[in-house]
C-alpha cells in the first residue's frame, strides 16, 4: 500500500479511537455545516467513524484488487510456454552453436549447472574480485560463451565479476533447446550459482543481466527471486513477445497464443521495484527502441534509466559505445549499491588518468 493511503489510514483510525476530528481532503462539498480550524476544513465529530469506514474500505479495496492483478501476470507458467514448443517457433526463437569446450582465459572458471536428468547447462566466470559486484548474465539467442571471452575481461577491468551463462544446446552445455524449460531453467541455473558464488567466498553485490533473448530470462529471474538481487540490466531487450515474433516471421496470434501465453515481459517488469538499467541501439531494427521504452515505462523501479546508444543497432551497441559501455554499466552499479565515489574522488581519478595519458604520450 502506498505511503500516503498508509498515513491517511492511520490518523482516521486514531481519529475513531480517540474520538477526536480528523481533516481529510476532497470533503469540502459534502457538509454545509463544517467549520474551518486555521484554514482547514474539520469534519465534526460525529461524521468521522461513517468517513473513516469509508475511507477503510476503499484502500482496502484497491489495495486488494492490486494485489490480484500483480498475481495474475507476475509468473508465466510452463504449461503456458508449452504451446510455444512448436518447431515453426523454436526455429527461428532459438539458434544454437554447438562447440567442443575450449580453454577459459586467464582468471576464467567453468561451472556446470545440472538442471535436469542428463542435462547440464555451462556457465563460465570472468572473476575480478570475490568483493567485486557480480553480473549473472544471459546472451542472444545466437551466442554462446566463447564469444565473451574477449569481453569478460572489460567487465574485469571495471572490477565488475562477468558469470555468463549457457542454454540447453548451446555451447557445450547438453539437452534442446525448448520454450518451455528455458525460464525454469534459467531460474535454476541463478540459484546453483548463486550457491556456487556462496560456497566460493564471493562476496559483493549480485545483478542479473540479459541480453535480447536473454532478457526474457533475466526479468523472470530479478522478479522471481527479486529479494536475492540487488538490480536488474536489460541490452536490447523486448516488452512484447507477439511483435517480436512477426518481425522473426511468426504470427503468434494466428496461431492462437496470447500475449500473456509468452514470456509476458512488460507485466512482469511492472512488479519490480530494484534499480533498473536499460541500454537500446538507437538503430535496433530486429527490436525496435520502443520495446525499450516500454519496458522503462513499465517498470516499477523508482530508480531506473534507459540509455539509448546513438547510430547503433541490435548487435553493435558494444562496438559503438566501446569503453563507456562498460563504464557507464559500472556507474549503475555504484549508484544502485551507494558506492559511488563523490566529486572529489572523482576529481582525484581525473588527474590520475590526466597524468597517466600525459605519461604515455611522452613515451
């Protein structure tokens, strides 16, 4: 309930229990006879219980018919995702590589995650510091882990820790890939490494990440253990399933699917409070900017942003933005967890890259 209706109901039920008059606003038409105390109007006495049980009544009301309608769209079923297990779906919603495991990078970890009988699903993580803010991060539907090894290491200089994980099929992780065991999944895989982080001393704050397909994954998970995270970051993610999928060459609606029988994103989203980072390319043609705008809409979060990378498309937003790309993700992640240093700090690492830039050009 919000803070406001939460004040009003508590000085109306002292007003009754102590029998006192209580100013409430929006009443001024209703009684002719009222007096004004300093200014304000006072209900009598023997108007304030009828009001207040009024009063009562309503929040309670709306309070309950919130509740409700969070319920309703907070979770998408399996059996919902089922009726997206059609090849004519998964061939174009899934696009999957499959290589040989190759050797992590220098300061890389594998972690094989079982998600099901004879299915494990590979993650690899790109480790900064143990009391270094963790991403937990899903890809694209047509990456795989060894397409991060150059970029795990950019996480790492920004003394961020990179986990990247896998599907089903893609990479060296076994099993197919389906709709309906990518979310489930997805959630399962976040609480093995979750454990997996715990068990290993890891520390620091913990972020879930997705990008285009993986966003799907990373709302589900920020909003089904949204007490475990400390914030949410989408890249050129989607709201809505059904105009994604006519862009892919899908009518879902023709095929009898409902917005609300796919990933559901935008609903979802709404009913997540944590601080909220959205990055689109200006450019993005496969999912349009305003699917970016709707989820920022959309979501619940007092502290949320969408940045928009200008003359970049759907998988160029790293090649355009470079450094600040990674920078400015590290920014959010200061200002959500209240580490980010102030003016003076700032000024401080200023001079020390002025210095060292002065350093290297004299070289």
């Amino acid at each position: 309930m919000p803070w406001a209706d939460r004040l009003l109901l508590t000085a109306a039920c002292k007003a009754v229990r102590f029998n006192r008059s209580v100013v409430l606003p929006g009443t001024a038409s209703l009684y002719k006879t009222n007096r004004r105390v300093h200014g304000r109007l006072c209900i009598p006495e023997h108007f304030c219980k009828g009001v207040v049980l009024l009063v009562i009544s309503t929040l309670l009301f709306i309070e309950n018919t919130r509740v409700l309608a969070q319920q309703s769209t907070i979770q998408t079923p399996q059996l919902l995702l089922t009726l997206m297990d059609r090849p004519e779906i998964t061939n174009v919603l899934f696009h999957p590589v499959q290589v040989a495991r190759n050797t992590p990078p220098q300061g890389a970890v594998d972690i094989d995650v079982s998600v099901a009988e004879d299915v494990t699903i590979a993650c690899r993580l790109y480790s900064a510091d143990p009391t270094a803010p963790t991403i937990v991060f899903f890809h694209g539907n047509g990456e795989i882990i060894p397409d991060y090894d150059t970029i795990g290491p950019m996480y790492v200089r920004e003394r961020l820790n990179f986990l990247v994980t896998e599907y089903r099929g893609y990479g060296w992780s076994t099993g197919m890939p389906l709709t309906s065991t990518l979310l489930p999944d997805s959630n399962t895989v976040f609480l093995s490494l979750r454990q997996w982080l715990s068990d290993h001393a890891y520390t620091g704050p913990l972020f879930v990440m997705g990008r285009s397909l993986g966003s799907a994954c990373a709302i589900d998970v920020a909003v089904n253990h949204s007490e475990l995270v400390d914030g949410l970051i989408i890249e050129s993610g989607f709201a809505k399933t059904l105009p994604l999928a006519v862009v892919l060459g899908v009518d879902l609606a023709q095929l009898g699917i409902s917005e609300e029988q796919t990933f559901n994103n935008s609903a979802k989203i709404a009913t997540f409070t944590k601080p909220t980072y959205i990055l689109h390319g200006q450019y993005d043609q496969l999912i349009q900017l305003w699917q970016a705008e709707t989820l920022h809409a959309q979501c619940d979060a007092k502290q949320k942003e969408l940045q928009v990378v200008p003359r970049a498309d759907h998988n160029s937003i790293i090649a355009v933005a470079g450094p600040l790309y990674f920078q400015e993700i590290r920014k959010f992640i200061e200002k959500a967890t209240g580490t980010a240093p102030d003016w003076r700090e700032l000024r401080r690492q200023f001079k020390a890259r002025q210095k060292q830039a002065a350093e290297n050009h004299d070289r």
